[in-house]
C-alpha cells in the first residue's frame, strides 16, 4: 500500500527574532523520525513571515500531489497570525483541492495528525 505524500507548513524557528530555535528544531527531527518510522514521505515548508510566505508557500504546494497538508501550531496558535492562518489554509484549498488539512499539537505530532486523514 502506498501511503500520499504530506506536506508539513510551518514557521522557520531559525528566523523567529528572540527565540533559541534548537529545541523546536531538536522536537521536529523527531517528528520528521516518526514520519519515516510509519513510511510516509514527507515534505517540509518552513517558511520566515517577512520572506513573502504565501509565495513560498504556492510554490512548495505545486511541486507534488500531496494526499495531506499539516499546517503547524506555531501559525495557528498565535492569535496575531491569524489573518496569516487563514490564508495558509486557503492556499492550500486553492492549490492542493484534494489534500486533507491537518493540524499538529506539536512539531512531533505531524505524522499522527496526517495518518487521521490518510489511513
């Protein structure tokens, strides 16, 4: 059984201002392990908020069929990234119509929050 490919959407921690990125970075290793431990290829977009994300974004999104899109907590749960959240998601329905939208609790749980869509 081939599983799709999934696209994770996240904030690049190295270019949040005042923030030590290694403990994200050190938990989404994790999260990239757990991927490979269930056989799901995926993807990573980590994209910085004043680098033209919705660009990066677009582009990442027409490189494959993805069967899954994950938009991660850091843009979702901070509520002055809303409006920035909205469009992630939008562009995901524009770009990628068939993908399933999923959302993590941590950057470990992205395969967990992918298989709910996939299995």
């Amino acid at each position: 059984m081939t599983v799709a490919r999934v696209l994770v959407i996240g904030l690049d921690p190295t270019k949040i201002q005042g923030w030590d990125p290694e403990p994200v970075q050190t938990a989404m290793a994790r999260g990239r392990a757990r991927f490979d431990d269930h056989g799901i290829e995926a993807d990573w977009c980590l994209v910085a908020l004043d680098e033209n994300p919705e660009e990066t974004i677009v582009e990442t999104l027409r490189r494959h069929d993805y069967g899954c899109v994950v938009i991660g907590g850091g843009i979702r749960k901070h509520e002055p990234l809303l409006e920035f959240f909205e469009k992630v998601v939008n562009l995901v329905r524009q770009h990628t119509p068939d993908a399933a939208i999923a959302f993590n609790s941590n950057p470990e749980d992205g395969a967990d929050a992918a298989l709910r869509w996939l299995s």
